[in-house]
C-alpha cells in the first residue's frame, strides 16, 4: 500500500504541473492575442491621424516657400503599444507580418521626428547664413514626408486587412550572381 500511496501522490504532483503549465500557457495566449488586438487598433488610431499629418505638412511647405516657418510638432503618432510591446508579441507574428509592423512604425517615427526637427532647425538658424541650406533641405524633404504618409497609410490598410505587405520580398528567392574569375 506504501508503493501505491506513492504513485498516487507521484501523480497528482504530475497532473497538477501539467494542469498549471497549461492553464499559464492559456493565460499568455490569451495576452498575446490582446496585445495583438491593440496593436492593430493602434494602427487604426495612427491610420486616423495621417489625414491631418499630411494638412500640417503641406502647410508647412506653403510656409517654406513663402520664406516663413510652422511648426510640425503636434500630436504625435501612436506608438505605446508597439513601443512597449512588440517585443512580447513579434515572436508569435509571421514574418511578413513582423516585418511589415517594423517598416509602418518606422516611417511614423521618422516623420514625427522629422516633422519636430525642421521648425527646431531653421529657428536655430535663423540669424545665420545656414538658414538657406536648412530651408532648400526642407523644402525637398517635406514632399518625401508626404509620400511616406501615402506609403505607411496603403501599407497599414493591408495590415488591417489580414494581408501584411511582403516590405522586404522575402517570398521572392534571392538571385546569386557568379562572381567572374580572371
């Protein structure tokens, strides 16, 4: 009866290990799958505010030509989720998907800092003979931002749609070129 009583206790501990680590891996599935879920609302939050990111921009252009400066800070895209929690969730995501979440907020990020930078750069200069060089830079740059607005904005709608944008070709297959011998 010892031997028994044992095996018993042997494997109520087993049961209940494999119960708990299940019900655990349930749990993070579960956050995963929220993190996920908030993660893809916000990139609808930053899909909103490409509308007004694109006015601000095209203002600050008419105000570049007219020889005068606007400010592009403002409010910036929403970055917490991604900021804080990609690193939970990428590893669950395909790699088209990862992928194509890296590029989006990396486009967001470069505009808001781009758009903050240029009235800090042109009033820093103001009094001096850089301003030409700073103004000609932006008004060559600003026109790029809008294009990356129209990018990021198709790319996310495709992530929105369930079909991430394959932003690196990784489904083509790499083309080796023979090096040629002499």
């Amino acid at each position: 009866m010892h031997l028994s009583d044992g095996v018993i206790g042997l494997v109520g501990v087993a049961l209940g290990f494999v119960l708990s680590s299940g019900y655990q891996e349930c749990k993070e599935r579960r956050e995963r799958r929220r993190l996920h879920k908030e993660l893809l609302n916000e990139l609808r939050a930053n899909l909103y505010l490409i509308p007004l990111k694109k006015d601000i921009i095209q203002k600050m252009i008419t105000a570049l030509n007219a020889s005068n400066i606007l400010p592009g800070d403002g409010v910036g895209f929403c970055m917490e989720l991604f900021s804080n929690h990609y690193g939970e969730i990428c590893q669950y995501m395909s790699i088209k998907e990862r992928n194509s979440i890296h590029v989006i907020y990396d486009y967001l990020k470069t505009i808001d800092t781009t758009m903050g930078k240029c009235a800090d750069d042109l009033m820093e200069n103001v009094e001096t003979p850089a301003l030409r060089h700073y103004m000609s830079m932006y008004r060559a740059k600003l026109p790029d931002l809008l294009t990356s607005l129209d990018t990021a904005k198709d790319m996310i709608d495709l992530h929105l749609a369930g079909k991430p944008d394959d932003v690196f070709n990784m489904d083509e297959k790499p083309q080796v070129v023979q090096a040629s011998g002499k």
